[in-house]
C-alpha cells in the first residue's frame, strides 16, 4: 500500500480520454470545491436547472447540492447551513451547543456525498479513475457508499458497497433502489465496528484491477472536501449565532471518528477561530481511548482503528459515548410520549422538540460529547460547541423497532421516558474523556501502525510523514489547484448545465 495520491496533476493515457468522454456523455458538469465551500458561486445557469431537479432524484444538476447551504426543503439554498441551537432545558449546560444538519444533503440525506464525491472527482480529473473500464468501490458502514453509489450511477459507472451486514434496514433499503445489480451490494460479517472485516474484503475485490478501492479511512480527498468545505459551512454557522450573542466564542469543534474525515473541519476551526478538536467514539469500543475493543451500535462512527486521514497530533479531547445512550435517546427524540415528556415537564421549546427528529445515531452521540467536554472544561453562556449531524432520524426506525420489542416490551411510556432523560441528559458525566497530551497524541498516533503498516502494508517513512502539520496543510493548500483541474476538465467535455 501506498499514500493515496494527493497530487493534483494528470496522468495521462486511455483513462484519463474515457472519463472526458463518459462525462460528456452522461452530461456530468463538475462543481469545483470552490463552489461547494461556497454555494454563491455557482453559476446562475445551474441555479436555474436545479428548479426543475428533485433532490433525491439521479440528475447530474443535483452535484451542485452537495454542500451544506440547502435549505430545509433541500431545493433551495440558504445563506447560511441549517442547524440547531439546543437549549439548556435539553441539555442541561450552558454552552451553547450548535448542531448542523446534514439531513439537507441530496440523493442519500447525509453529508457523506461531500467525500464521496471528493475521493471520486480527484481520481477522475486527474486520469486515476477510468469509468469505461473501473468498478469503483465503496467500503463504509452505511451513508459514504450510499454516497458513492449515488455518484456513480450519476456518472455513468458501476458503484460497489461495501458494508457490514448488520447495519440499519433503511441503509440496505436505499441501496437496493440505487445499485445497478443486487450483487452490487457487499455485506460483511459484524456490525458497525467490524471495520477490518471491511478491509479484508476489498483486499480481495482488488486482485481483481478493475476494482478500484476508495476507501474514506485512507483517502485524503474525503480530509480535503471537509478542510475546505464543513470548515468554513461551520464558521458561517458560528458567524450567525454570533448574531444574537455578540461575546460568542467558538469552544470546540467535536465530531465521531467515523473516517476522521470531518474532523479535519476541527482543523480550519482551529487555525481561523481557536477551537478545541473533539474527537468521539463508542465506550463499548474504546480504541482511543484505551486502545481497547468491543461492539457497538453508534451506526456511522466506525472503530477498532484509526484511520489514516485522521490528523491526530492536532487533536485536543476524546470522548468516548455509550450506544445505550443514542439509542435511548433516539427512541425519546422519535416518539409521541417522548416528545410530549420533553415539551410538558421538560419545558423544551416545541419547535425543538420537533426538529430532534433532524439528528441521527451518530448525530445524539456528538451532542452528548459536546455536553461531557461543556461539562469538563467548565464552559459558559459565552461559549459555543459546534458539532454536525450526519443525517436524521429517518435512516434509523428499524433500529427503533428492534430497541423497543428488546427493552420495551409494554409500550415506551412517561415513566420510561424520564429514566431515559435523567439517566442519559441529567446524569450524564464527564467520564471517559482524555484532554490529550502530546504523549497521548503520540499513543494513538502509533496506534494506528497496526494497522496501517502491519496489516495494509504502508511504509513506516510515509505513515510517519502524518506526524508533522504541514502535511495537512499541504493538502488544505492544494484546493485551488484541484479546482483548475475540475475547470479544465469541464472544458474538455464541453458540459454546461442549463446553457
């Protein structure tokens, strides 16, 4: 195993020649990262084409939605990303906690696409991807291959999932409508933290040289799209909440692991506001923590590894969060008694308690990690944590069913609903939460030799390159460069949406 190539230059040859000419055959126009960083930049042409475009619908326009400025109807675009403001009453701390809503993302309903779509676009614009003649391959625990699978079919190539066999229903449900085979969905032993179950199996798919692996755990596409893109999405959410509370400052940035690729929004947070890096994982599989192991069912944060795109050496806190609490929680945010419990004796504003609905599994356990680190670092109305919500609800009711015949055989009742409150918002405590030293930088650091050398078989010299920052600043300051390649690529397929 090599570095992915995070060059942006083109390799000339038959590859490069057929995905022109795919592109302009299926009329593909590709938006820059300029324009996804910075929705006001496209083009009033594509404006006008998306009118016609639903957003869940396989259309080429729908490219230029992935970004975080959709508005809540998910056609059109707002000012400023969608999110929420929790309220004390919720929380019960009194930092701010500012969650944005990746609900609003097309076709999959989760901001995956955006790294799905910057792991694919550097490979086709530089002559590394062939759609003619490869199978791209999506390996993840559910939203980044739907991703995928979606670009794929816009693209006019063949999408593989890859995706472990016990994820939610909804997550299968949608695959099964997008792939162009059945076989085109692969499941693998496990569920969410079977993460090397996943590995081994691309490892096989790719003896075969058609398959091309694109891996969000080592791909730096999916770490450049959040450094340019989530980064500055989250800044005009903070530069918005700052409207109403002048002495706002940005605490923290706080995200699962997953990937790692959003954190690299922390990254940008840090370098222009200061923020703190949270990064969070499960407390049944804490490898961050502990360098431990385990199962868990947070669905969409991955572990047991750390990823190769995660810059650790910049990361400030990890938190580690119970799957009892996300799914209990998800039950409170997503039934009738809940909702009544939160609103009645809770006092929770009804509008937000009608928006809960708008967070997803891995969505509650960012909340929860923003309330712990709020909680340890002794944080104030003047404070701000700022974390995402991958997607909603939605993708989850299967899970809410199983929850409820397991645990709730009698019906979720008032009772029930205020044992989940206070056990999992009231009592929760600041445990299982490192403020990292350099040294316990330097532990997980070294944690992922494992398996990035051992297993994938990376040279030592280029695993360590990741220690120093100015390699991830390398790849933050290659954006402008990716996007001359995406304009001349345009250019030469000739594609001009709405023209």
């Amino acid at each position: 195993m090599q570095l992915n190539d995070i060059t942006p230059s083109i390799q000339p040859g038959p590859a490069f020649d057929n995905a022109i000419a795919r592109l302009k055959q299926t009329g593909v126009e590709l938006p820059t990262f300029a324009q996804l960083a910075d929705p006001g930049k496209i083009p009033e042409r594509i404006r006008k084409a998306l009118e016609k475009v639903a957003p869940d619908d396989p259309n080429a326009a729908n490219l230029f939605r992935v970004h975080w400025n959709n508005d809540e109807y998910r056609t059109g675009q707002g000012a400023t990303p969608r999110y929420l403001v929790l309220p004390e009453e919720l929380t019960q701390v009194k930092a701010k906690i500012v969650v944005a809503l990746g609900y609003t993302f097309p076709m999959i309903g989760a901001h995956k696409v955006l790294p799905a779509y910057a792991c694919l676009v550097t490979r086709l614009v530089t002559g590394r991807f062939d759609p003619l003649n490869h199978r791209a391959v999506w390996p993840s625990t559910g939203n980044y291959c739907r991703g995928g699978v979606a670009l794929s079919r816009i693209m006019g190539c063949r999408g593989i999932a890859v995706l472990p066999a016990g994820m939610s229903q909804e997550r299968f449900d949608w695959l099964a409508n997008w792939v162009a085979d059945p076989s085109d969905i692969v499941r693998t032993p496990g569920t969410e933290s079977n993460v090397k179950e996943i590995y081994d199996k691309c490892a096989e798919m790719a003896q075969d040289p058609s398959n091309v692996i694109l891996n969000q755990f080592s791909e730096f596409g999916n770490y450049l799209s959040h450094i340019s893109c989530t980064g500055p999405a989250l800044e005009r959410i903070f530069n918005d909440v700052k409207k109403t509370s002048p002495g706002a400052k940005l605490a923290a940035f706080v995200a699962a692991s997953g990937s790692a690729g959003t954190l690299a929004a922390g990254d940008y947070l840090k370098a222009a506001q200061g923020a703190k890096i949270v990064a969070v994982e499960a407390s049944e599989c804490p490898t961050l923590l502990y360098n431990g192991h385990g199962e868990h069912n947070i669905q969409g944060i991955g572990d047991k590894h750390v990823p190769l795109i995660h810059n650790v050496m910049n990361t400030d806190i990890v938190v580690g969060i119970s799957d009892r609490a996300t799914d209990e929680l998800d039950l409170l945010f997503n039934s009738s008694v809940g909702k009544d419990y939160l609103t009645k004796r809770r006092h929770v504003d009804q509008g937000v308690v009608a928006d809960l609905k708008l967070i997803g599994f891995s969505g509650i356990c960012n909340v929860l990690a923003a309330i712990k680190t709020a909680r340890r670092l002794e944080l104030g109305s003047d404070d701000v944590l700022v974390t995402i919500a991958t997607d909603s609800g939605a993708m989850y009711g299967s899970e809410r069913e199983k929850l409820s015949s397991a645990h709730y055989p009698d019906g979720f009742d008032a009772v029930s609903a205020g044992e989940v409150f206070g056990r999992h918002l009231l009592g929760l405590a600041d445990n299982d939460l490192i403020e990292m030293t350099h040294l316990d930088r330097r532990r997980v650091f070294n944690l992922g030799y494992y398996t990035w050398v051992e297993q994938q078989g990376l040279s030592t010299a280029d695993f360590d390159r990741r220690k120093d920052q100015s390699f991830w600043q390398g790849i933050a300051g290659e954006r402008a460069a990716w996007d001359k390649l995406i304009e001349e690529f345009n250019a030469r397929t000739g594609v001009k949406l709405g023209a």
